[in-house]
C-alpha cells in the first residue's frame, strides 16, 4: 500500500479538490488557539500547509515515503508520548487506514485537546463499490454515527459535526489512481445517482468533526 500512495504523490498534491476547500478554512478556524499540531496522513500535506501558514508548529505523519512526511507511521502507530500535540487531525484518511477504533485512540493519546477528524461518510453500497473499484485502498467510509462511536469509545468529547460536499471531475479523479477502460466505466455507472447535470464530475459528502479529551 506505502508504495502505492508514494506513486501517487505529485496527484495528490496537485488534486484541486485535495487542495482547496471550507473544510481546509473550518479547520484552521477550529484550530485557532493551538500552537502545536500533528497531521496523521499527511498526503499532500494540505491541512499542514494552512496550519503553518497561521502559525502553528506542525509534524507530519504518513507512512508512505513518497508523501515526504516528519515523520513514516501508519495512524494505528503514533510514535509520540501522550499529549504531545494541541491539536491531532486527520482529513479524508480513516477510510483507507486498517484499523479505524486503534487509529482514533492512538490520535486521542498523543492529544493534549483537540482532535479534528474529516472522512468521506458512508452513503450507500453503490457508491462503495464504485470507491473501491476506483482505488483498491479504499477500505470502508463510516456513517456519523459509527464516526460519534469511534469518537466516544477514545474518550473524546464531540463539539462540532459538520458535512461538507465536495464534488470530483470524474477525468482527474479517475486518473489519479490510473483506473481506466472497463473499469472507469462501471465507476461512473455506479455513480449515476450522485453524477453532476453536465456528467463531468460526482459529489460526495464529507463528515468533519472536532472533539476534545475529557477533562
Ligand atoms: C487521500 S490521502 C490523504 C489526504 C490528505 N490528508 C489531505 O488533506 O489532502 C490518504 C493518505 O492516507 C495514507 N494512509 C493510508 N493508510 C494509512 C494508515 N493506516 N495510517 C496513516 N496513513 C495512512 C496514505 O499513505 C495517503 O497519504
């Protein structure tokens, strides 16, 4: 898998729709205050850039090397002592991470706070199938209420649930992880329900979430 996402680094990086968007601008707002961040799944270190650009003290994590992390680990693994962090987040990740309750307690324990958490959240079988056909990493998106689940079962308090829609040039995206031919046409016949009016692109929903360590 490591090998994989190292490949598809510069794609990530340059993603419009990695790159840019309200929950990038939500995140910095939830994260004011802070001055010390961790980002578990770096990718193109999106939400790293913006929160060095508002002034926070921020280590990457990934573990594929390609993604030029601080630091190589996968989320399940956090290699930092209890607290270390103002701030742990991790946006649109958990649904390729093996082990989603053991990433979110390990995210819980080296935060001091605030844990901010962005997934893809589960809409349907179809769309499923159609995400795993697209990129064989793509293990499950969880529904809010599997996500509040996960939250509590780590000890964290939720604050804030937002959902976010964010739509896919159906070209780029499906190029990102080099599905072609056969296989890009199911994807985009799986996803006729959520398929833009002009068919260029798909919608998806976001669930982002912030909460906070017990007291
Ligand atoms: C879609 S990208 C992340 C996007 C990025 N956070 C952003 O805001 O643009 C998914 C990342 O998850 C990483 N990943 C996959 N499995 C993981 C795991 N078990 N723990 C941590 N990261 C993992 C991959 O290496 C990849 O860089």
């Amino acid at each position: 898998m490591t090998d994989v996402w190292s490949s598809r680094a510069e794609g990530y990086r340059a993603a419009v729709e990695q790159r840019e968007g309200e929950d990038l601008d939500l995140i910095v707002e939830w994260a004011a205050g802070a001055k010390t961040a961790l980002d578990v799944a770096t990718g193109g270190g999106h939400v790293a850039r913006r929160l060095r650009d508002a002034g926070l003290d921020v280590i990457t994590c990934d573990p594929a090397p390609g993604m030029h992390p601080d630091v190589i680990c996968r989320a399940e693994d956090l290699p930092f002592a209890p607290g270390s962090f103002d701030v742990v987040l991790t946006r649109i990740a958990p649904h390729h991470f093996a082990d989603v309750p053991a990433a979110i307690a390990a995210i819980a324990r080296v935060s001091r706070d605030l844990v901010i958490v962005e997934d893809t959240l589960y809409a349907s079988d179809r769309v499923e199938e159609a995400e795993r056909l697209r990129d064989p990493t793509h293990i499950r998106s969880y529904s809010e209420a599997e996500w509040r689940s996960f939250l509590m079962d780590a000890g964290l308090v939720l604050e804030e649930v937002r959902h976010i829609e964010k739509t896919h040039p159906f070209d780029a995206w499906l190029a990102r992880t080099g599905c072609e031919g056969e296989e890009a046409e199911r994807v985009r016949a799986l996803l006729a329900e959520r398929t833009t009016p002009d068919g260029s692109g798909w919608t998806d929903v976001k669930v982002l979430l912030g909460a906070r360590k017990e007291a």
